[in-house]
C-alpha cells in the first residue's frame, strides 16, 4: 500500500482555545501536516449548531413550533422557516461568526509561527459549511429554496472578510460536504427524510450538489489552496445513513474534478470502520485524479487503532493513489480524553505503513 507521510485534520478538535490546539497538534502533528485548523472552538464545537443564534437575530425568519427542544442543553432544535409574505430579498443576516473567528485565530496563528512552534510550511485551514448545508440542516422544505442563496451570499461574504484580513499563501479554504451525501441518499436524520429542493431525479440532485461545488470553488482565488471534506454526517459521532458503497463520493468528485476552473488542492473522503473490502472502494477507480490534488482517506478509528487503519488502507490502495491519513469527521464533540489519542493514532499509522 502506498501511504503518504501526509495527515489531515478535518476541523473541530477538543480542545480549549486556538492556542492550545496550534501548540498540541504541531506538537504531535507539525512535520506531517499541510494545514493546521484552529479545532473550532467555542461555539463552533457542534459544527453549525451555532448559526441559529444568528438566524433569532434576523427579521423575517421564526422558529417552528411553540416550546423548544434542545441539542446538549445549548442548541435550540426546533427549524425555522421564511415568515408568510416576507420577501427573501429582504433578508439581512448579522455577521455570522465565521470571519470574526478566522482572522481571530490567525492572529494566533501567525504568532506561534513566528515562534518556531508551527512549521512554516503549515498553512492556516479555514473549514466552511456549504450554505446548502446549513439551510437544509435548519430550515423547513417549503423555505430552504427561497434562503438558499440570501445565506451563500452571506457566507460569501464572511469568506471575503476572511481572503482580505488574511495573506493568502498562509489560508486554505475547507468546504464541509455532508448534507449534500443525505439528500443523494434520501437519508433519514433523527426521524426526518432528508427532502432535496434541487430536484427530484437523482441526476437533478447531484447536478444541484455539483453546480453548488463549483461555486465553492470558484469564491476561493488561485493563490489560496482549496479543499472538500466529504462527509456522511456526524449526529452523535454516527453517519446518518451509512454508505451501500464510495460511489456518492466518486459520482461528486468526478463532476468537481471535470468543472472546477481552478485547481482543487485536496479532498478528503470518509471510510467507515467496518469497510476494508473492495467493494466499498471499487468506484473510486473510476475517477479521473488531477494531478496535484491530495487525497486523505478517513480511515482512523479509535476502537480499531493502527491495525484497522491498515487493513482499510491496504484496500483502498488498489482503487486510489496515494493518500494521506485522517479521521472520519473531525473529533471535537468526542471526548476531552480521546483527543491526544487521536492525534497520535495519525502519526502511529503512518509511521508504520
């Protein structure tokens, strides 16, 4: 098998403040790391949870239903929807939280640089969800194609905040894929089907799924590295639908690879714990790799450790070119005991491959 001296961290990582990851994962991690996140602390700890603290804040927009429920005793559950007669137009969304952070923790960033402590050849990764994402994740069905594109304005806009406070050969750009893999897959989360506003046909949904991705793309300029994290969810630190096989992945790469007009720095792919068989792997084969763009499996898991790594690893081998090591999502929601554990499992498997 060919692994790569390469790890990726997919965003979130538990531990306090910026600081403390910058200086934990360069640590363990530095020589064998591209980018570095800041492991998106604070209110960013259950991904996008978060966002619906700004959407309260925005007129024209309510929630669904009279008495809230609550995700981990913070994160208000109900979904909300586009207030009847409101024109979408009119929406103004807050800031959403997303550049105040970045250009906070590159500050951090750039000192402990300076210092020695990060590499220099480490860049600072930024980790976005697609504005699909959230709006589907939150919004009711008969809402989310009118929010749609008030929101990646919005989150554009953040990612334009982010390009000018931040010199771009220090930035990479992470798009977080997931929700786009439970609309292609009519995926059920806590008892809700997965509905797509893109279409009905399979074809529509992954056209929709791949014209959104290009946008990604194309919002980030040449001289800032650009990457997808691929992803089937994590409620809980479980998919919400577990893939038959990589052939959603390879149907969304192969439309990012042949439209995208810029290039597409890496990719980052889940592998679940119980696939170390060729079928998983098989339709990878089947994608056109651009030269120069990183693949990293995520194919590490903590209740198999180094020899479950290696043998989906020695599989995938024979369907994908070289790749890099990570986990299957990022780990910060997990417990605060397991985090030095998984960074360590990162150089372990490579060390040892």
């Amino acid at each position: 098998m060919t692994i790569l001296p390469a790890a990726h961290l997919v965003g979130s990582i538990n531990l306090p403040d910026a600081e403390t990851t910058f200086r934990t994962v360069s640590e363990r991690l530095g020589p064998r790391l591209h980018r570095l996140p800041d492991g998106e602390v604070g209110d960013r700890y259950y991904w996008i949870q978060f966002q619906k603290d700004y959407f309260d804040r925005t007129a024209g927009l309510s929630r669904v239903g009279e008495r809230p429920f609550y995700i981990r005793d913070r994160f208000d559950a109900r979904p909300l929807s586009l207030d009847e007669g409101f024109e979408p137009e009119r929406l103004v969304f807050p800031t959403l939280g997303y550049a105040e952070a970045a250009i906070d923790s590159y500050a951090t960033f750039a000192r402990l640089k300076s210092e020695g402590i990060i590499p220099s050849a480490v860049r600072f990764q930024v980790s976005l969800p697609t504005p699909a994402g959230v709006v589907g994740s939150f919004f009711i069905q008969s809402s989310r194609a009118a929010v749609e594109p008030v929101y990646e304005r919005a989150l554009f806009g953040e990612l334009d905040r982010i390009l000018e406070a931040i010199p771009h050969d220090q930035l990479a750009i992470q798009w977080d894929t997931a929700l786009e893999f439970g609309l292609l897959d009519s995926a059920e989360i806590r008892g809700f089907r997965l509905t797509s506003w893109f279409g009905d046909s399979h074809e529509e949904i992954l056209a929709g799924v791949i014209e959104r991705g290009l946008r990604q793309a194309a919002a980030v300029p040449a001289d800032v590295e650009v990457g997808y994290h691929l992803c089937y969810g994590d409620v809980e630190e479980q998919h919400f639908t577990e893939p038959t096989d990589a052939g959603r992945l390879a149907e969304v790469l192969t439309g990012l690879f042949a439209g995208a007009a810029r290039p597409i720095t890496w990719v980052h792919l889940p592998v679940p714990i119980d696939r170390h068989d060729e079928a998983y792997f098989a339709p990878l084969a089947t994608v056109d790799w651009p030269d120069g763009t990183e693949i990293y499996l995520g194919l590490l898991h903590h209740e198999d450790g180094v020899a479950g790594a290696l043998r989906r690893a020695a599989t995938a081998a024979a369907f994908v070119p070289p790749f890099g090591v990570a986990t299957e999502c990022g780990f910060g929601r997990g417990p605060r005991d397991r985090t030095e554990l998984l960074l360590d499992l990162h150089e372990a498997v490579v060390s040892a491959a």
